[in-house]
C-alpha cells in the first residue's frame, strides 16, 4: 500500500534576497522528501512565490493588519495536517506562526533570535554566521537527516518578448540601504562605458522609488548619442516580471540587493559592489558572480551609517574596476549565444 504523501509548511515571510537563499533549502526538502510543500510569506512575495514550481500553495503573512486578519492567517496554517513546519525566518513572528500551525515536528533555523526557540521542538544545528545564508538555510535538511543535494533555484518567470537584438545590460543602481549604495555618477560612467564598447542596449530596474533617479541617469546616457539605447523599467515591473527580464539579460550590475539574488537565480551572470555588507555570507551565491570591494579595514561594518561624509567604501570602487569584470562577462561565447 502506497504510504501518503507528506506535507511541509516552511514559513520564510521576507525579504526578497533571504527568499531566494531559502530557496535551495526548500527545494531540497521537496525532492529528499518527495513532499507537498506549503510556503507562508508577506503579501507582496506571494506571486512570486508562486513561480517556484516545488511549492503547492502559499499563503499570505499579513505584516500591517496582522490583528485584525490572525484568525484567517490561523485557520489557513490549520487547514492542513503537517508532517513539519519548518521556519526559516527565525524571528517570534514567525515563530509563533509555526507554534499555531497543525504539524508534527516544529523546527528553527540555527540564526534564530527574539526568542523564537521557545516555540519550536528543535532548532536545526549551531549557529554559525561565518558563511553564506543558503549554507545556514541547508542546516535543516542537514538536522533532518537527508541528502544535501546541489545548490539549485527552481522557478520559473514568464519572459518577455524583448525586442533588441545588442547585448542587455541591466542596472539595478538602489537598494533600500543608502550605504549599500555604489554611488550614481558611478554607475553612469560604466553604463556609457559599456555602451561604447559593446554597443549595449542598458534597462534600468528598481522600485517606483527609484523611478526618478534611474529617469536622470537615462538622460544622461541618452545625451551621449542618438543611438544609444537605455530603457527605465524602474517602477513598471512587479518581481515576476522583473524577474523574466532579468532572465532575458547577459549580465546585471548590481548593488547588494534583492534583484542581484534574483538574478543569480535565473542564472544571468552578475557583477556587483559591496561595502558595509559581507559578500561571504550574502553576496551572489556560487563561482559565477563578480564581487568588488573597496578593502577598507572597517569593511564589513554591517550598520546602517557611516562614520566617513561620503561611504568611502563603495567611492572608492572606481568604474574602471567594474569595468575590468563587466569585460569578463560580455566577452564569453556562452553570454553572447543569449542573443
């Protein structure tokens, strides 16, 4: 007799770059387990969540009313008898998320803080920050006794129809934290670069935030010449679309953001800046990526400011390094064969 299949609830609620480290984890308890997963993340994830084809359903995490909507968001993770709830958020929100859920066995992840580890019955290993996000993820399959299989991001976006045929080149010049921040004069000086040397059609990406500002660096690329090519997408994509043109690009330059993750997942080859952040533990994931750093001793810092007027670590990566790396990319057969 055919046993039945089990069921997983895996709680990982933000934010955009942490869902794609949990991902690989994931997807390995899927396989390994040969399980129906359930995902339970903040609203504005969950169209992207659904684009990750192990997942069954997903059910929303609602942050700003979560009050007046906790008895839906209870009934929802009690509709299903799970075999584990597995959170990889580790905070008390999600924590209490996963003591409210129907399942068997509750397990936290190993960075879990706030207290969570009261409403779990096991925390997945020993926290250990000296590595990268999605090998902390993997602790769980790790402390479940499975197979740790290759690192893989299986999701699918619809892609646009894109209508240049010149090598793509995608900006993503914000990212929520200003010191995170490679400065945009920067960021312009490569992209005309870029355009001089490989005759490359630019898109700009970001949220409707960033719109204005990617507006101004467009102009002044644009007023370089007539036959240039620079498209400002920021603001006019949801994730899942930025997503399918992110996977229609032969490389993304990038801050330290969600979008570089998102990159990484499609498999478009990323160059991108960090400063107060640790590329080690969240920078691009795998061999492929080009990270630059400043190698200022205060580096990484992980805090919000600066002591320095200006972020001195991200000054002082210059457009002629990015550009050493972006020439790296743009010149392999298997990038061009994207066209």
């Amino acid at each position: 007799m055919k046993s039945e299949k089990k069921r997983i609830l895996v709680i990982k609620l933000s934010s955009l770059g942490d869902i794609f480290h949990a991902l690989p984890t994931v997807n390995n308890l899927q396989v390994a387990l040969d399980a129906e997963v359930d995902w339970v993340t903040q609203p504005e994830y969950v169209d992207l969540v659904k684009c990750f084809p192990m997942v069954s359903d997903v059910v929303p995490f609602p942050r700003r009313q979560f009050w007046s909507r906790a008895g839906a968001l209870a009934k929802a993770v009690r509709a299903n008898q799970y075999d584990y709830v597995i959170d990889l958020q580790g905070l008390i929100k999600s924590a209490i998320v996963a003591r409210v859920a129907r399942g068997g066995k509750r397990i936290g992840p190993s960075f879990q803080r706030e207290g969570a580890s009261l409403f779990y019955d096991a925390v997945a290993g020993r926290c250990n920050k000296d590595r990268h996000a999605v090998e902390e993820n993997l602790d769980v399959v790790r402390y479940l006794g499975l197979p740790v299989l290759p690192v893989a991001f299986p999701l699918h976006f619809p892609a646009p129809s894109v209508a240049q045929s010149t090598l793509r080149v995608a900006l993503v010049p914000w990212s929520r934290r200003l010191n995170k921040n490679w400065p945009a004069a920067h960021f312009v000086e490569a992209a005309r670069q870029i355009q001089k040397e490989f005759g490359a059609t630019i898109y700009l990406f970001g949220s409707n935030a960033d719109r204005a500002g990617c507006e101004e660096m467009r102009a002044k690329l644009a007023a370089t010449s007539d036959a240039v090519v620079v498209i400002n997408l920021a603001g006019q994509t949801s994730l899942v679309e930025m997503g399918g043109w992110f996977s229609q690009m032969n490389l993304v330059l990038a801050n330290d953001s969600g979008p570089l993750h998102m990159a990484v997942a499609v498999g478009t080859p990323v160059v991108t800046m960090f400063g107060p952040t640790d590329p080690k533990r969240t920078g691009p994931y795998g061999a492929g990526a080009h990270v630059l750093i400043s190698g200022m001793d205060c580096c990484p810092c992980f805090g919000k400011d600066c002591r320095w007027p200006q972020v001195e670590c991200m000054e002082r990566i210059t457009p002629a390094q990015v550009l050493v790396a972006v020439r790296e990319v743009l010149n392999r057969a298997e990038v061009k064969h994207k066209l």
